[in-house]
C-alpha cells in the first residue's frame, strides 16, 4: 500500500550513472533544473527530451518505474492541461498568451523534473546522497551552519523512513483487528479515527530516537569534527566527461533558442 | 463437535505482478471446532502470520474461501467489521498499540467499537481486565506508565473485551521473562476454560505450545504440513525436525531412552507427565525412586 510509491527509491544495478559521483550528479541534477527553464521553443525542448532519454537509458533501470514515479504527477499535468486549454481558445490576447506560456513552462518542468529527480535518486543510495550533501554544503561553515549534523539527521530520517511505514502498517492492522473504522464516516470522524494510528507511531519514534541516541553515545560519537569516512568520495575522469556532456546541453539549448525564433 | 472455522484451499500472494511477488500461504485446507485449543507452529517465514490474519479478514486470501459459521466472511466486504468482532486478534508485541489516556479506555476502545455503551461497556472491561490479569489499581493509569509486561496484559485484554468467538494471539509471550510466559500461558489457557471460547495460539516455544494446545497446525514452506492432535504431531520428531522445528525437550528427553530400549510410551508431553512414567517405570524395574 504506502510502500508502493516508486518514487525516491533506489535500484543498485551499478550502471555509469551509478557509478557517477554523487556531487557532480547533485550539481548536474541542479544545472538540469535551471535549463529546462531557459526553452523558449520546440527545438531547445527537444535538446533537452533527447538528454532525458539518453540518461535514462545509460542507468539501466527499466522504464517502467520511471512510468510508475510519473503516475504520482500525471493528475497534476491533466489538470492543468485542461485549464490551459480552457484558457488557451480563441483569445490571442497577450496576457493569456503569457498564462498559456506559464503552464506549458510548468509542465514541462514537472515531467523532466521528476524525470531527473527519479534518475538521482533511483541511482544514488541515500547514504551517498546525504555524503555529497555534506561535502557541497561545507562552505557554509564559515557562517558557522552546523553542516555534519544536517547531513547526519537527514540520513538518519533516511533511513527511518521504510521502518516508519512498516510500523504504520502494523498498526494499522492490530486497530482494524479492534474495529478501528477507517474508511468510512464524515472528515471529522475520519481525522479522529487516524488518532490510534498516529500515537501509537509517535510514541515509537520517539522511543527509536531515544535507542539510536544512546547506540550513538555507546560508540562515542561526538559530532564531525575529526571524523574520517569508510567509504570517501572521489571526482574520476568519469565525472569530467558527464560534466563535459552535460554542459552540452544549455549550449544546445541556447543554440536553438538564437537560431530558431520563439515559437512557443 | 461443531465447526466453526473452515479454510478452502486458501492461498495468498504478496505483491502479485511485481518483481516481489512472494506466495505466502498456499492451499490451506482445514477445519477449526467450536472450543479447540489449537496451536500454530512453524519457522519465521513459513507463513503462519500471513494464515492468522486471513481468519479476521486483515488480509483477503487471493485465492480459497474462509467461512466462519459455515459462511463467507467476504461475502459481504463492507460488514467485515463484524468479523473481526468475532475472530478477535492480538498481534505480536500487542503493547505497541495502545493510545488512550487511560488503561481502562484502551481496553474499552475495540467494545466501544463494536457497539457496547454504559453499564454493558464497563462490564466487559472489567471482565476482560480480570481474564487477563490487569491490576484494578492500574485502570485508571496512563497505559505508557506501566510495565512491559503490563501493558501486554493490558494489550490483550482490550481484545478479549470485545468477547470474540475465537481468538488468535501472535506469540503473546515473546520478550517476556520466564516467570511472565508462565503467568499469561496459564491466564490465557484460565480464560479459555471458563469461557469456553476457540482459540488459535502461534507460538515458537514448542513446550508452550505442548502444554496448552489439543492439536497443532505446523506451516512449512506456505504450505500445512501437519494437523493433528498434540501428541501425534510431537510424535513425529523427525520430520518435525525435517521443517526447521523441534520436539519439546522433555519429550526428545523421552524418546531417546525409548531408543535405548526401555518402555516408555511415544508423545510425552510434559514434565508432570514425564515424572509419572517414569515413577512407573522403575517401579516396575523394582528400583527406589
């Protein structure tokens, strides 16, 4: 049920992208971002379509879950879709034509977005995800942010996150085995019946917290400072060359958008 | 004797169509009676909870029919409330679950459910309260300030509360010390004399299972290897031992000296039972005890 949600997972079929160090895949899933922003029309989209697929296909994961991380937004896209062409009909005039260019802009967005959000995260384990995290973020300590307890925390909710939802399970089970009524009723006796399920929870979470604190204390653990990694990260010839080809990409894109006139 | 619970070549299958497509039980064929004591046994993973959660319907066998009363619990999806009224059902580490502000309320939540109010309600709390051992003084405490012990006990009693017809417990005495497995084995099998109710107990302790059930389900691979009276069942040590399970101890004890060549009989259960053969026995060999 709450654990067949493709999206944020991770699939190691150790491909090149998995193989990619996580900083230059967080850096280029940023740069991606900004870019899809910058098409103006069909040509510099394509540039972009055609990246898409090409990374998708070199992780080695098959589409299928990438259809499936898709399902969650599709609503979304319909919606507004049919909002645009709404919209859209008859009335050139500049305004809604600027509206039109917002949603188009939009959808776009999303569907390469969650494209490329899937493709980190389907790539990249948590733990190297949180350890590149940590590695960008370290100028900020000059600000004094605290940077390895971030980075700490964020992998520590990680990872209690499958935990969590397995629990919710249980719990839900052993209300329904006392008549707990889930699935009927108005919306204030809807909230009220989540109560047995959120305490509950709630109450093991904070007990989990309680037990890592103290596993952490025993292995005496005290924070960043002076710690070394078992596994650390290194930049490869590898890495320069993904770099290389994705900043290809803004370059064709560019391209497109001087050459071709705007015609979205 | 009547039945009450049939299984029909029921089966299930986690996750069908994924790459984690997992069958959990396959083909199970059997038939409960009103007032058995039954026990349920088999390695982690061969099944037996994925069983026990298809009898309240918690889980929808995908294939087969469970009838409870000679009726298909799912013959009508939306009044499966009802059956799990009937077929009540303690998780393992039931403790986790409890919410209220008070020990009393939590034993109160599933009655409530169900329809109980006023005097009828407190009644069956009571009641239950007593069946499983809750203090009267620690009714009116917050569930979280009680032991762990305690508030499996409490656990539990907010099920027997809703007075099912059969009730399932999911390894009730697990994490708990020596003195507080013997406590609840024998509220549990108290409860069962007086009120006279089915009961399915899953356990891992096979002595546990020995000294309380009248006949035993063994799971194997998501299939029913074995049901069959207690004794017959311990009997077979070795193709028990075939399914990763074992024998109680005493009675390995007594089937190595029946290997050795004395008279002893097969299925020795317990160790009163023991005792008594045994004083038998040398009695007979004309020895001093």
């Amino acid at each position: 049920m709450v654990r067949d949600v493709a999206f944020g997972q991770y699939f190691p079929t150790d491909s090149v992208i998995h193989r990619l160090d996580p900083r230059a895949k967080i850096l280029m899933f940023i740069a991606y971002i900004v870019v899809i922003f910058c098409t103006f029309n069909y040509a510099s989209l394509g540039v972009i379509a055609g990246f898409t697929v090409l990374f998708l296909a070199l992780s080695r994961i098959s589409p299928k879950f990438y259809f499936k991380s898709l399902k969650v937004i599709i609503f979304i896209v319909i919606f507004t879709s049919l909002l645009n062409l709404f919209y859209g009909t008859g009335e050139p005039i500049f305004q809604w034509g600027i509206f039109k260019l917002t949603w188009n802009g939009i959808h776009r967005a999303i569907f390469v977005t969650v494209l490329a959000s899937s493709c980190l995260t389907f790539t990249t384990s948590p733990t190297e995800l949180t350890d590149a995290m940590e590695r960008l973020m370290k100028p900020l300590k000059v600000i004094h942010f605290p940077v390895h307890e971030v980075s700490m925390m964020m992998s520590l909710a990680l990872r209690f996150i499958p935990t969590l939802l397995e629990e919710t399970d249980k719990i839900m089970a052993a209300q329904k085995a006392r008549g707990a009524n889930m699935d009927s009723g108005n919306l204030i006796q809807r909230v009220k019946s989540l109560i047995p399920i959120l305490i509950p929870l709630f109450v093991s979470a904070f007990r989990r917290a309680y037990d890592i604190a103290t596993a952490m204390e025993c292995r005496c653990y005290r924070g960043g400072a002076g710690r070394t990694r078992m596994k650390s990260i290194h930049m490869s010839t590898r890495d320069g060359i993904a770099v290389a080809v994705l900043v290809l990409v803004p370059a064709g894109v560019i391209i497109c958008n001087i050459l071709i006139p705007a015609m979205v | 004797m009547s039945c009450i619970l049939e299984l029909q070549n029921i089966g299930f299958t986690y996750g069908a169509g994924t790459p984690f497509e997992k069958r959990a039980v396959d083909g199970v064929s059997l038939k409960i009676n009103k007032g058995e004591f039954i026990g349920v046994i088999g390695h982690t993973g061969s099944g037996k909870s994925t069983l026990v959660q298809m009898l309240n319907g918690l889980i929808r066998p995908t294939d087969g029919r469970v009838l409870l009363d000679g009726k298909d619990i799912w013959d009508e999806p939306k009044k499966i409330r009802n059956v799990r009224f009937r077929v009540g059902m303690v998780f393992q580490y039931p403790e986790y679950q409890l919410f209220e502000e008070t020990v009393y309320k939590d034993i109160a939540f599933g009655a409530q459910n169900k329809g109980l109010t006023g005097k009828e309600l407190d009644e069956a709390v009571l009641k239950a309260a007593r069946f499983a051992g809750v203090k009267e003084s620690h009714l009116q405490k917050s569930p979280f300030d009680l032991s762990g012990g305690e508030k499996r006990r409490a656990a539990i009693a907010g099920v027997i509360a809703m007075d099912p017809d059969v009730l399932v417990l999911d390894e009730p005495t697990a994490g708990l010390d020596p003195m507080g497995r013997e406590i609840l084995l024998s509220q549990i099998s108290g409860y069962h004399k007086q009120r006279g109710n089915t009961i399915l107990l899953v356990s891992h302790t096979m002595e546990d299972i020995a000294r309380v059930a009248d006949r035993i389900i063994v799971m194997n691979r998501s299939e029913c290897v074995m049901f069959d009276t207690t004794k017959s069942v311990f009997a077979q040590g070795d193709k028990l031992r075939e399914t990763g399970l074992r024998v109680p101890q005493i009675t390995s004890v007594m089937q190595t000296l029946k290997n050795k060549g004395y008279s002893v009989p097969d299925g020795v259960l317990t160790v009163d039972e023991a005792t008594s053969v045994l004083a038998a026995l040398m009695k007979k060999e004309g020895k001093a005890w």
